[in-house]
C-alpha cells in the first residue's frame, strides 16, 4: 500500500510532477515484471523514462533557485 498526500490534498508544481513520476514508475515497472522475462526490455525502458525525468526535475530545480 502506498502511502500518499493526507486529506485529499495533491502536492502542487515539481514536487506533485516527481511523486506522480515515482509512482507511475513503480506501477509500470509492477506490470511489466508481472508478464514474466518478456516484460524485462520495457521495465529497463521504464526506468530510462523515469531517470529521464528525474534528471529534468533536477534541472529545473536549479534553475528555480539560481533565478530567486
């Protein structure tokens, strides 16, 4: 069971893009291991997506903080 934001409320901007990243990332990555051996080349794609996009968060962290 994941544990998510308590009350109904969605964590907004970069943060609520990175945890909506990691969870469709875990889910995606459950339902292709789940198909057995076949499933293998598209879990390693899902997590070259994944660290794609962990990468584009990182960078547009840095540049938040260099413009304030």
């Amino acid at each position: 069971m994941q544990q998510g934001p308590q009350g109904g409320e969605l964590p907004q901007g970069i943060d609520g893009y990175e945890l909506m990243v990691d969870n469709f990332a875990d889910q995606a990555k459950i339902f292709w291991r789940s198909l057995g051996p076949q499933g293998e080349p598209m879990v390693h794609g899902v997590e070259a997506w994944a660290e794609m996009q962990r990468a584009l968060i990182s960078w547009v962290r840095q540049t938040q903080g260099a413009s304030e």
